[in-house]
C-alpha cells in the first residue's frame, strides 16, 4: 500500500543522500566511513527505536524521472528483505525539482521494486507488502490516484504475461480481464470461435483453429465523452501460446512462448486505468486471443485465407501469427465499432530486439499528428520507444503474387514489413504501431524496478496517450 502522510513514520523513513554528502556527519556515528552515497545503494542505520534507510543519490547533480523511480525501487526492494513493514519517504525536494511526475514514479517505484511473482510455488505465498507513507505530496491526490491505478495495471500485465501457459489458455485470459475491468465503466464482449468462423475472421480462427483450447475476439468498449465521434482503437495481440505452428520455434526460444499476449495485457491494463480515472476520451479494445500450435487443423505454409476485412493473404511463415490474428482485430474494429484512430501494440518481431535491446521499444506512423500526441505523453510515461521510418520500397516486400499480401517479407527489414503488414488493414485511418518484443521481457534486469520475467511494457504509454487524447 502506498498512500499520502502529514507525518513522517516514527519507525522507519528514507534520508536520501549524494555521494559524500555532509549531512551523514550529522549523524555523528562515523557513518562517513561506511556510506558513500553511491547510485542505489541503500544501507539501514538502527536509531533506537528507529530505522533510518540512508539511500544513495549518486552524484549532485539534478535526478531525472526515470532514477527516482529507480531509487524508490532500491528502497521497496531493502524493505522486502528486511521484513519492514512501514516507512515514510518525503518526496517534497524531488517535486520540487521535477514536478507532479514525481509522484508517478515514486509510486512505480515502490510498487515494482518490491513485486515477486510467486503463484506457482509450492507452500510459497506473496509476503506481506510494505506500507509505503509519502510525504511532501499535498494537492497531489489527483496525482497519487492516477499512480496506484497505473501501478495496478502494470502488476496486472506483470502477472498475466509470467502465468504459465498452461494455467492461461485464451478463454482463461478473456475471463481474467472481464474479471479485472468489472469495477469500471467498461462493456465488455466476447466472439467466441463459432462467432469467429461465422463471420469469416479467417486470420484469427486460422492461427487459434490450431488449438483444442479455442480463439476468442474480447472486446472492450470505454465512452468518456459519448458526444465526440472519435474513438481511438487499441489493438493488443494476444497468443497465450506460441509454438511457432508448423514454422516451429528453436528450443531456445520455446522458454518465452508463454509471454506472446504482453500487448493484450497492456492494452487491458491502460483502458482501465482510463475509466478509472474518468478521462474524456472514448477508446475501444480489440482483443484477439488465440493459441499457436501445430495440428491437422493449423495453418501451413503457402496456405491462402481471407482476412475479415476481404483481403486475401499468403501465409509463409505461420510463426508470424501476431500480424494476424491483429488483421483482424483492426479490420473489425473499423468496421463494426467504428475506430478512427488504430493503435496496435505486440511482442512482434525478434528483430525489433536485435535493433533496440530491451528498453527500448519500436514504433511506427503514418501520421504525423497522432504521433506527436504519443510523444507527448511518452515525456510522462517514463518509456522509450524508436520511430521507425518505411517507404513504398518496404510496403513492396509484402506483395505476394497469389494473394493480396503476404504475412512476412524478405530477410531484413523484419520489423518494419510486419507492421506494414498491419497497416494494409487499417482502410486509411492514422495508425501506430508499437513493437514491444523486446521490451516486454527481461532474463536480467535492467532497472531496479524490474524483475526476472514480465515488465508491464506499454501500460503507462498507451494510458498517457489517451491522457493527452482527451486535450485535442
């Protein structure tokens, strides 16, 4: 729990420090000698019947965003092994210097720095969380609201993305996020297969039709100003499991199939945390969740369907189902719910990982506005994200010569064909494309806010993109 004090906490509470820092001698116990003040490093100093947590600030210098909410993590993550169970960190200088942020990324901090995803092990229960009272925030509730919504959206995609495949075939994950939107204003839907083959979602039931664990289309529908005709779509892949089909996966990449659904996870996260906080915006969630697998029934490749939207596509790769199972969710939503504006967000390509490494994402636009209201909310997301540029060479390489396109391109250029592969569905309307294959996972961690598994990448992105929708 993270929650606004007046009072610092009589037990335990944060004194941040710079390297070297006089102050320490105030202390007058010779801790001068013992504590440098070094980036992250956290050293408890028992004070009687207090607990005083020294934290290192690094060099003096003016702290960005991105390492308070690292600091903060430092500290969330010595509580959890110490066993404290309340402390109190001012947050007044770090305000002061950055603004009403400083409270998102304390919260994220604190509230990431000490997650641990422990559900499958035996006899092993989460601990009891530390309580985190934070002063210095008067006339930032609004603020402080905001960041535990987005923490528990983040925790929620964290979570979905480390359940083990098995424990979160497409029906369990369609019921998990029905479950988690129930308290906001958010009607939900969901086409199940029969739906699917009905109405000749070809892409999605083909690619889910692999499974005995049947597809499902989950959508989500947000209305914060019923009087605007726009209405963004957020479209966020969901494959539970992903075996490659008949284009098997290496044994080394087997290990990570379990986390293809990070798009549909942060997609959930994000249009939640909008209702919740009431914003006037209307957004629409199309969801497809599906199973990749290899079966009498699966797609092979060389194989022609037909999309939802009429176009005909050449399957030569069935290991680049996210592209579509996500045809079709975007051609649905422009045609039966009415999106104006398409977002889509997966774990896509490998190569988006070659290029950028894990923290920073891909992206790309063919429309400049609707980029540049993502860019503004990115200076509050505290996410990194690449924009990719493409030309009609690149929309080339997807031409099939039997079908209208085909699902991959050539050897290179793999990023930017899938999501080109993408926008030839979404019928002229302004599109982004986030690829988050690289940053939605980390085996080490980067940040100390991180931990072995899931991130939550996309979650604070998507939500402040909506925030900054609201103003046009």
């Amino acid at each position: 729990m993270i929650q606004a004090v007046n009072k610092r906490n009589d037990s335990c509470y944060v004194d941040f420090v710079w390297e070297k820092d006089p102050h320490i001698r105030g202390y007058k116990m010779g801790l001068e000698n013992l504590f440098s003040g070094n980036y992250l490093d956290v050293m408890p100093v028992p004070l009687g019947t207090q607990t005083v947590l020294l934290t290192g600030c690094g060099q003096e210098r003016d702290l960005t965003l991105l390492e308070v909410k690292e600091l903060m993590a430092s500290v969330a993550k010595t509580c959890k092994a110490r066993k404290i169970k309340s402390c109190s960190v001012d947050l007044k200088p770090f305000v002061e210097k950055l603004g009403a942020d400083t409270v998102t990324s304390a919260v994220l901090g604190l509230g990431l720095g000490g997650y641990e995803y422990v559900y499958h092990k035996t006899g092993r229960v989460p601990e009891e969380e530390c309580v985190f009272g934070l002063e210095g925030i008067q006339g930032l509730e609004g603020q402080l609201k905001e960041a535990q919504e987005l923490l528990k959206g983040i925790r929620f995609a964290r979570d979905m993305v480390n359940t083990p495949g098995n424990h979160l075939r497409p029906m369990d994950f369609e019921r998990m996020i029905q479950k988690y939107v129930e308290d906001a204003p958010i009607e939900a839907e969901a086409l199940v297969y029969g739906q699917l083959r009905a109405m000749h979602m070809e892409a999605l039931y083909g690619i889910g039709g692999s499974s005995e664990y049947p597809p499902c289309l989950l959508i989500l529908r947000y209305r914060g100003n019923p009087e605007d005709s726009e209405v963004y779509g957020l479209i966020g892949k969901g494959i539970t499991c992903d075996t490659g089909g008949y284009c098997l996966k290496s044994r080394d990449s087997m290990a990570g199939i379990k986390g293809d659904m990070g798009g549909a996870a942060a997609v959930t996260a994000a249009i939640y945390a909008a209702a919740k906080m009431g914003l006037k915006v209307n957004i629409t969630a199309c969801l497809p969740l599906a199973e990749n697998r290899i079966s009498q029934a699966a797609l092979l490749p060389g194989d022609v369907i037909t999309g939802y939207g009429g176009q005909t596509i050449e399957v030569l790769n069935t290991d680049a189902e996210g592209r579509l199972v996500l045809s079709d969710a975007v051609s649905y939503g422009i045609r039966k719910e009415g999106i104006t504006k398409v977002l889509d967000i997966a774990t896509l390509t490998g190569a988006v990982a070659q290029m950028l490494g894990n923290t920073i994402g891909g992206a790309m636009s063919d429309d400049d506005a609707f980029y540049g209201l993502f860019e503004r909310g990115l200076s509050h997301s505290g996410e990194k994200y690449l924009r990719i540029p493409f030309g009609k060479e690149h929309e080339k390489m997807i031409e099939s010569d039997v079908a209208d396109v085909k699902n991959v391109g050539a050897s290179f250029c793999g990023t930017i064909t899938a999501g080109l592969f993408i926008r030839r569905f979404c019928e002229g309307k302004p599109w982004i494309h986030l690829d988050i294959a690289g940053t939605a996972w980390c085996g080490t961690p980067t940040y100390a806010f991180e931990s072995s598994g899931a991130t939550g990448a996309g979650v604070t992105s998507l939500y402040y993109l909506m925030k900054e929708a609201q103003k046009n």
